[in-house]
C-alpha cells in the first residue's frame, strides 16, 4: 500500500514536473556553437513553451502573424515562394525571410548583421509596423490573461511570472534547437550514405567554385559579401552599411548557408533570384 | 537586477541625478530657449547610468560594489535617486558608465531597468541607446516639428557609451561611514548640452536616430552636460 502510493506521487510528478532538462547536442562534426544555452539551459518545458509561441498569432498585433507565418516548417522556415513575406495590415516585408536553422552557430543574425544575439532577434519582426506590428506590452498583457500560459511559463521558468526576457527565452529554446545536420551530405560525411557519380561531380565543383564563402559543414562563413548586384530602387537596401555606417559595407549582405537550399527559393536578400538557376546564372555572367 | 547585502564595513550611497535648464530643474513640456535663442520643449528624456563607484583617495581602498544599470527618466523623479552600499572610506568624487557597456549590450534578452518594454532598445540594429531626448521647437523641420535626440551606438570608432569621473567641487572630500547618509547631486545642465563641443542647433540637427558619427558627436555633448558634483549628508 505504502509503495502505491509513492508510485502514484512519482506519476503525479512526471505529468506536472518543471525544468526537465534536455541538453542541447551538437552534432558529429559541427563546429562548437555561439549560442549554448548558458543562462538559458534548455528544458523539454522550455522548449515546449517556445514552440507554442512561435506558431501563436497572439504575439501579433490582429492575431494573424505568428513566427511561423513567415517561417513556415516546410519550407525550412523561410517563406516559401515568395521574395518578401507578408506583414500586417497587406504590407510586405524589407527582405526575403531566411530558412531558420543551426542558429545556434550565428554569432550575428539577419540580412545584414544587425542584431548581435539570437535571444533578441524576435523583437525586430514582432515590433516592425510591416510585420507583426505589435507592441511588447500589449504581448505581455495578452499572454499574462490568457488561460494556459502562465502555468506553461510557471513549468518552464518556475513561476508564473511573464516577462520580455522569458518570452525571448522561451522563443530561443526553440529556435536555436532547430538544427540541419542529416542531409544525405551529412549522411555521406559519416559514412551511412554515398554519393552517385553526379553528386560527387557537384560536390568537387562547389569544393572548388564555391565553398570559400559557403564553408562547410555550416555552409556559410558568416561574412557579408557584396555579389555584384544592382540596387533595387524601391527598397534601397544597402545590406551591412545600414548597420556599420561604413562605405566599403555597401551592397554587402550575409552568405546564407545553402542547406535546404531547394526549399528556400526564391533567394538573394530581396528574393529576386526565382531559381537557383537564375542564380547561378548570375554567377556566371550577372554581376554588375 | 543586482542586490547588495550590507556588512559592517559599508555605509549607503545616495546618488541624485537633476536635470537643469539655466540652473533651474527641468520642467517636461515647458518652453525653453537654448544659448542660441531656439526655442524648444522637452518631453521625453531618459538616460542610463551605471557601474557607479565612489573614488577613493586613499591608494589600496578599492570600491567593492558597482551598481547595477539605471535608468534615469525624467518623468519619473524616484528613477533619478540611486541609493546602493559602499564601502567606508575617504572619497573625492564618483565614477560611472554613461550607457551600456559592450559585454552587457551583447548578452541577449534582459529584465529589469534593460528591459526592451522601457523603450530604449533598438531591434533592427541590436543596442540600448544611451540617451533619448524628445520634445518639439517650430525651428525644427521634422514631422509636427520634434526633435529626437536618440542616441546609441557602442561600436568603435562611433561609441556613444562613456565612463565619466566626476570630482566633487573645490576637490572637497567626503568620508563614507555608518553615521551618515552620503548625498551627491549629479547636475545635468541642457544649455551646455546644446552649445558643447559640435553646437547643437536645433535649425540644423533636429533629430539623430540612428548609431554613427553624428550620434557620437552628441553623446560628447552630452557628457559634456555634466557639470561638478555637490555634497550633502544627512545623519
């Protein structure tokens, strides 16, 4: 009888239990991450909350544009087919969403580098008047009435307390926990697929032509390059001088890794490339 | 944010930070005249402190507490009064940071006084600006004529971030102990906000809301509206 009932407290525990941890795992031969989950340690309940939260509109200002609005899951989180996603009030975004993945391994985030810690980047779509539209307060405010999210906040941070940091938090766990390393390149690397002729013909070209900026096994080096393109004289983006001030950074925009790249068309930071034959015919005879 | 535990061997720090106009305090929505005959009101002005230690005069007495980050904002006088505990000692003036230092700007989401909800976080270019100034002048050719004075930045070469060592007037030096309450006023005095280093004229700079040289140029005259600390102590 005794050990009934200290069975069914264990139960009890398991179903209600807070902050189980769930370590992050970097994968076999990934470079160490930026992003370690130091001051934010990674739990099933954590992660649970920032899942919610990204696809939940309630962090939008007319309840239509939640994170996965414009980061849509099959289209490894970018927007897919579209150069520029769509915001609130029938506005469009300044640039082409980028597919979400390996962020723990960006020291910088964005087109141009502008927001130094993945933990902050929601604030700039969930503030933009194009995007989401929303004022923080009000975010706060909507969560902190709602039904479920104080107690999910409560299992994930300890107390039902909701503030900016946990929401950020929270966003983060989830977002840094989306990783790409089980391709058949990263099944090749380990030995548990091989590629056929024409793949290990592709794979020496881009060896040679290609991966200097797009480094493996991340497929990007983080550095802003200008690629000999024309700016579009409706968004005036001039990509890292923006945040720099400084004229050699002009034109200049990330290197995007090319993982998932079939599903993240159309490319470039305005999304003007539709193909990526299109973009490697750029490549080869479009630089201005 | 940061709290201290007080021991034997520390005493209270009062430091008051007063916003002048010609030597009067500043009144939100009042019309002024800067030094070079502008008229301006303020609206809004808030601006971070922090890391705030006494300077000791006696070589070895080091501060063993720096207060955490402040904001300070006008319209809310009880921000502008930062008591923390200090060690004893013998002392002729403050040090403290102007902004947020390169580690704390880089260290992801935050609460307390460096919470975005309190409006001085930029989100497309990640920082906390170091001061923000707002209000309106008919001299100032912006939208319904405001001036904004945003300014951040704390990237080499254009950081608008500073670490400002005042001395106490006429270099008197004031002892930290348990029986009195050390006050010190930090004045802020606009008229030498406008005509500082680079003259702010409203008709041609009326607003900078963006890091960069510019920003940079005015958070110099900014620092240079600090004007000499004054003591008081009470038992």
């Amino acid at each position: 009888m005794k050990s009934f009932a200290v069975l069914s407290i264990i139960g009890c525990c398991y179903l209600f239990s807070n902050n189980t941890p769930f370590p992050f795992q970097i994968p076999k031969g990934f470079p160490p991450p930026v992003y370690r989950f130091s001051n934010n340690p990674r739990t099933k309940q954590g992660l649970f909350l920032g899942r919610k939260l990204f696809y939940d509109g309630k962090l939008s200002k007319d309840g239509n544009f939640p994170c996965s609005s414009c980061h849509q899951q099959f289209a490894a989180f970018a927007t897919y087919e579209h150069r520029l996603s769509h915001g609130f009030n029938n506005q469009f975004s300044f640039r082409n969403a980028p597919g979400l993945f390996n962020l723990a391994w960006e020291k910088e985030l964005n087109w141009d580098g502008g927001i130094n810690h993945i933990e902050v980047q929601p604030l700039a779509p969930l503030l933009d008047p194009h995007e989401m539209a929303e004022d923080l307060n009000q975010v706060i405010a909507r969560l902190r009435k709602d039904k479920l999210y104080p107690s999910l906040f409560n299992q994930a941070f300890g107390s039902s307390v909701i503030n900016s940091e946990r929401i950020l938090k929270a966003l983060t766990q989830f977002t840094a926990s989306l990783v790409s390393a089980d391709s058949k390149y990263d099944q090749m690397k380990r030995g548990t697929a091989h590629f056929n002729k024409y793949e290990q013909t592709g794979y020496e070209i881009f060896q040679q032509k290609c991966a200097r900026c797009h480094q493996e096994p991340l497929f990007t080096d983080f550095s802003y390059r200008n690629t000999g393109i024309e700016i579009d004289s409706t968004l005036k983006d001039y990509g890292r001088m923006r945040i720099t001030g400084r004229k050699e950074d002009s034109i200049k925009f990330r290197v995007p890794s090319l993982r998932n790249v079939f599903l993240t068309f159309p490319y470039g930071h305005d999304g003007r490339f539709a193909t990526i034959s299109e973009l490697l015919q750029h490549y080869n005879s479009g630089i201005v | 944010m940061t709290s201290f535990r007080k021991s034997e061997a520390e005493s209270t720090l009062v430091i008051h930070f007063k916003v002048y106009v010609h030597g009067e305090p500043l009144q939100l929505n009042k019309k002024y005249k800067n030094p070079f005959g502008e008229t301006y009101e303020i609206s809004r002005f808030r601006f971070y402190v922090g890391k705030i230690e006494p300077v000791y005069t006696d070589s070895g007495q080091k501060a063993n507490h720096a207060s955490s980050y402040h904001l300070i904002d006008i319209s809310d006088s009880s921000s502008t009064v930062i008591e923390f505990p200090a060690a004893k000692g013998t002392c002729n003036g403050i040090q403290f940071l102007l902004g947020i230092d390169s580690v704390d700007q880089n260290n992801g989401a935050k609460s307390g006084s460096l919470d975005p909800i309190k409006g001085m976080f930029w989100t497309w270019n990640s920082g906390y600006q170091s001061f923000k100034m707002e209000g309106i002048s008919p001299l100032s050719d912006q939208p319904s004529h405001v001036i904004a004075y945003h300014i951040g930045g704390y990237r080499y070469p254009y950081s608008t971030v500073w670490k400002i060592k005042m001395n106490t007037t006429n270099d008197e030096v004031f002892r930290i102990t348990k029986e009195y309450k050390i006050i010190i006023e930090v004045p802020v005095e606009l008229d030498y906000f406008f005509d500082g280093a680079t003259p702010l004229r409203i008709k041609e700079i009326s607003a900078c809301t963006t890091p960069g040289k510019l920003a940079r140029k005015i958070s110099e005259n900014f620092i240079g509206s600090f004007t000499g600390l004054t003591l008081t102590s009470n038992p």
